[in-house]
C-alpha cells in the first residue's frame, strides 16, 4: 500500500505525493512518451507531416485550436477555438481518426461529440490546461457536499466552462447544470438562474464575475469566489447564503496575468489604440478595455477594424502574433510587454504531429483520449443543455 499525506479533512481529500516516490497518473499526464519522437531539428518534418497526411488521406481530420503554433496550425483541415473543433470532428462521422491539435479537456469534448467508431488522439498528453486542472472532481464533489451543509445546494445550480474536464462537464450533467463558453455565458446564466437562486461557476473565476456583474447586473458583492483549498470554501454559511454568484477560485494562466497597467501603459505608447480583451482576463482589465469577448469575437473584430487603426489584444501569444499577420494593414500588438505563450498549448509542437501522424500510418495509435461511458453520459446531457439555450451561438 502506498503512504500519502492529504492536504485537505475528509473522505474527499487530495493525495500530497513526494517527489521521486509517488506519481499520480491523472495530474501528470505525458510524463512519459511511448515512442521516440523526431528530433525537432529534423529538416525534414515538413515534408514528413506532408507525406504521412496524404497517405491517411480521409482517414484522419486533423483540427488546430486558434492558439497553437504556426508549424502545427499548418496542417490542421480546420481551426477554430474548442468547442467548434469538437463538433466539427462531430461533422466528419466517417474520418475514424481525429488528431486534436490543443489541449486534453478539448480532445475529451471531441470524443464526448463523436461517434464510437471514431478514435481522438492528442499528440502529446502532456498538453493540458492550468484552468481545467484547478478543479478536480474530489474538490468539486466536496464543495457541493459543502452547499449542501450550508443549505444552499438545492437552490443552487452548477455551470462549467467549456475549459473544463470530462468529469465536472459530467458533475454538471447529474446535478441540473449545464456548458457555457465564453460568446454564449451570459444565456446560461439566465437559464440556471431561472432553475434555482445561485449559481455555482466553475473553473473560470474571471468569466464569471464578468458576466454576472457586467452583463448580468449582479453586483460584486453578491459574488464570492470558493478557494477548493480551504476548509468551506473560505466561506461562511452566511456568505453563501447571501451570494448570488459563488466562483470557483480558477484562472487561466495567460489570461489572468494581464494587469489594469498593462492597459493605461499601451494606452501611453499607443496612441488611439483600442483595447480588445478576452473576458477570462481579470475584472480589472476588462473594465478597462474598449471591447470584450470570445476567442471568435476578437477575430472577427480585428478583421473588420478600419485599416490604419491600432489594436492592443490580450489573448495568448500566437493568436495575437497571426492576427497581426492576418492583417497587415493594422497595427496589432500584444497587450502586455512580457512575451506570454500557453505552456501546455506549446507542447503540441510538430514532432509529436508527425509522431502521431506516422504511426497512424503505420497502423498504431497513440495517445487515444477516451472518457468512459457514464462520465460522457452526463457530461453529454450537460452540453446538450447548453447547445438547448436560446440566442448567441457557443464561441469559446
């Protein structure tokens, strides 16, 4: 038996594991490649990708999430942010290879979409998301069981994130919650408060304050935000009872290191530029910026700018720096000074691409992400409710 020491009370606490003793294959995931890959010096990866794709043929769809490198992005059959991959993979039922060039809560939404006869692979598992990984289903089961001690889990409903696991999309399905992305939040949150009186938002803490208070006309203080490591939340029964809005203490990595400084100093050095945001940066910035929205809304946006204008854009890196490619006639810029890629995103570069791709073609496949049967079951009925709402198509 192995000896853990647990940072939280309770039969819902989280292993600590000692470095070089213990490994925990759900958190570390990639720590080890099945195979050798092609060194990333290897001139020849181009014209090897290339070959191997065209040997596949209709055998494989290939997607690029927008924030994937140029050298991936390349090759994708389509792009787009996570759930427009997912269900175009949906769209192409008789491709029985889908390669999901992003992260791994996306590869399980596009398995979760999929029929059984088709296989998800990501090239690399170490490919996660920071946000995803900051709710963990023990955690989540525990601050429901919290809820329901304070008397407030029978009036509150939970709302994921498209950025989340399989299992808290499925959480979500068995407790009478739905999916939200960033476009189309706004809509699940007046569906859920017209299910019950609270929300419970989860992972994202940033979407949603921003949604409820400037899109809702919640207040600030009627949000609080549950930290998973401390007992309760943080929280008290009277806090919870109050709150309209209760936030799971989670951020994404890139989004939330821009700063309301960043915004006055490219205002400084800028002038007449307008700052574009996504709504998982903090609610600091965004009430700073001239526009918010979607992955989607910020293409779009930058493509329909008047030429000569000026843009500051804070998203992740390599979206930022192909948009300024994209449109050469506008001065775009990344928000921030400091040089900021998604780490996990980067680590589908083009080795593990023609890694995957080449042993496709020689009949093995690697990296296979598949969610077991009763997860996708409710994770399933949890996107099905949001792809019921009404209105603003779903947009990550």
């Amino acid at each position: 038996m192995i000896d853990v020491t647990t940072i939280a009370d309770g039969p819902k606490s989280l292993p600590l594991l000692f470095l070089g003793q213990n490994t925990d294959p759900h958190s570390e995931r990639g720590v080890e490649c099945p195979g050798a890959l092609p060194p990333a010096s290897d001139p020849d990866l181009v014209e090897r990708a290339l070959k191997a794709k065209a040997a596949l043929g209709d055998q494989v769809f290939v997607l690029g999430h927008h924030y994937q490198r140029d050298e991936v992005i390349q090759f994708a059959d389509v792009t787009g942010d996570s759930f427009k991959l997912a269900r175009d993979a949906a769209n192409r039922p008789d491709a029985p290879y889908i390669v999901f060039c992003g992260v791994h809560f996306m590869a399980e939404s596009a398995d979760i979409l999929t029929n059984e006869n088709q296989t998800v692979i990501l090239p690399d598992l170490a490919a996660g998301c920071s946000m995803a990984d900051m709710a963990r289903i023990q955690q989540v089961e525990a601050a429901w069981e919290a809820l329901a001690d304070a008397g407030v889990a029978d009036v509150t409903v939970p709302v994921t994130y498209m950025n989340s696991s399989a299992d808290i999309k499925a959480f979500c399905g068995r407790n009478g919650g739905a999916v939200c992305t960033s476009s189309n939040a706004d809509v699940a949150l007046a569906w859920a408060f017209e299910q019950g009186e609270k929300v419970l938002f989860l992972p994202d803490q940033h979407l949603g304050r921003n949604t409820a208070v400037l899109q809702m006309g919640i207040s600030l203080d009627e949000c609080v935000v549950y930290d998973p490591h401390k007992p309760g939340g943080g929280l008290t029964k009277e806090q919870l009872t109050a709150a309209k809005m209760i936030l799971w203490r989670g951020h994404c990595s890139v989004h939330g290191r821009f700063t309301p400084e960043s915004v006055d100093d490219v205002r400084s050095r800028v002038p007449g530029v307008n700052v574009i945001v996504h709504p998982e940066c903090r609610h600091e910035v965004v009430t700073k910026a001239d526009y918010v929205g979607s992955t989607e809304y910020i293409i779009n946006a930058l493509a329909k700018a008047e030429p000569g204008t000026s843009w500051a854009v804070a998203t992740e890196l390599n979206l930022v720096q192909r948009l300024a490619k994209q449109n050469p006639d506008k001065n775009i810029v990344f928000l921030d000074k400091t040089v900021c890629y998604c780490a996990t995103m980067n680590r589908i570069d083009l080795p593990h691409l023609v890694w995957a791709l080449e042993n496709l073609v020689a009949g093995h496949v690697v990296n296979p992400i598949k969610v077991d049967a009763d997860t996708e079951h409710y994770a399933k009925i949890a996107l099905d409710r949001m792809l019921a709402l009404p209105g603003k198509s779903a947009r990550d």
